[in-house]
C-alpha cells in the first residue's frame, strides 16, 4: 500500500518542481531582458544629454539688472550622470581635479563664470615736480595710487563680492523643473560676460536586485525554511 502511494505521488511532485524550474527560468529571462533594453534607453538618453549640455554650456547666459542696479547673469545647470558630465568638460575635469587635488568620482558639481569690471573713476592728481605727478582713487571696490615720472608705477586693490544661487523654475506652468544657477555681484560695475554649471547626478538603487536569500516560503508542497540567491524587484521604496 505504502509503495503504491509513493508511485502516485511521484509524478505529481515530478511536475509540481518542473513548472518551478520553468517559471523561475521564465522569470529570468525576462528580468534580463528588462535589464537589456533599460541599458540601451540609458545609453541613448546619455547621448541626448551630452548633446543638450554642450548646447546649453557654450549658450551665451542672459544678463539682467535689478532694481538695484547689480548685474545678473543665469544659465540653466547641466545635469546628467557622472560620465556625462565628464564628457562634456573633460577639458576641464583633470585640471579641476589636479588643482584642487580630488578625484573625478568626488566631483558633485562645477561652476565657471568669467567677470568684467569696467567703468571711470575721477583720478586726484597731485604734482611732485616738474616731470611727474602723484594720482590716487579710492571707493569701495577699488583702490589705486601711483605716480608718473621717469619710473611711473600704479598700485591698485580690487575687493569684490561674487554670489551663487542654484534654484529650478519651469519653462511654462506645467512643464517640468529645470535647474539653473544666477550669478550677481553688489559691485555695479561688474558684468558676467561667462557662466557655466553642472550638477552630477547620484546614482539611485535600481529596483532590481541580486543577492542571497532566506526566508521562509511556498515550496509546491509545504511552506518551509529556504535559502539562496533571488533576484528581486522594489515596487515600493521609502
């Protein structure tokens, strides 16, 4: 009795691991074809960013002035992943990172802005003799003094005050936030002739994982303790 019992049960518990086998192999093959066409998204979506941030980097900034009189400059951040952005200011990743003495994967964000300081001042001239002559001008932000002569000289000191502010705004009511940075100086007479920055993207977790498992599951028979490799996918994270 007992080995005809066991003869019929045979085939069904055959069956029962088949179909587990299949299913997992199913699900495995089409995890990796996710993972397949995710990574060719990827790389079409980095060579739409590098296009874009190239345009946007050698785009001109806009150049404003407040009620105050300061002069702004704004221009939209570029922001992409880190081969990304190396990419596209790979001129100036090894220099950036040789004078600060970092490395490239420690970059989190870069900013260029190339300034001008023009204007007149009224010069105080004094005579020192039949030849020469004393000449000085000082305010806020500049400073300067010399004297002409056989050996004229010209001594100056400039102080200057720069602030950075990164905010997202939106092209229109519903369209999505971009980032960009403004760039002004209290000193008045200082116009931002360039402007460029990039924000480098952190790397999220994928939902997909590979890793050990344990627990305690269905395995076509009884609910036991299992354990080995899974692969999962995070539909809620928090």
């Amino acid at each position: 009795m007992k080995d005809y019992e066991a003869e019929e049960l045979l085939p069904g518990r055959t069956n029962s691991k088949f179909f587990w086998i299949i299913l997992c192999v199913l699900a495995v093959m089409f995890i990796v074809s996710l993972l397949f066409l995710r990574g060719c998204n990827n790389a079409t979506q980095q060579v739409a960013d590098i296009k874009s941030g190239v345009e946007i980097r050698y785009a001109p900034p806009a150049q404003s002035v407040d009620a105050a009189g300061r002069n702004h400059a704004e221009k939209q951040v570029i922001e992409g992943s880190k081969e990304t952005v190396s990419f596209i200011y790979k001129d100036k990743y090894d220099s950036v990172c040789n004078i600060v003495g970092i490395q490239k994967r420690q970059i989190r964000a870069l900013t260029f802005a190339t300034s001008i300081s023009e204007g007149k001042v009224p010069l105080e001239v004094k005579n020192t003799g039949t030849d020469s002559a004393a000449f000085s001008y000082k305010d806020k932000w500049l400073e300067v003094s010399g004297n002409t002569g056989l050996n004229p000289v010209m001594n100056y000191k400039i102080t200057d005050s720069i602030s950075f502010v990164t905010y997202w705004k939106r092209p229109w009511f519903l369209g999505r936030k971009t980032t960009y940075v403004n760039v002004f100086s209290e000193n008045k007479n200082l116009h931002f002739v360039q402007l460029e920055a990039t924000n480098v993207r952190i790397k999220e977790p994928g939902r997909f994982s590979i890793g050990p498992y344990f627990g305690y599951g269905w395995d076509g028979q009884r609910w036991a303790p299992s354990i080995g490799a899974s692969i999962q996918y995070s539909i809620i994270r928090f």
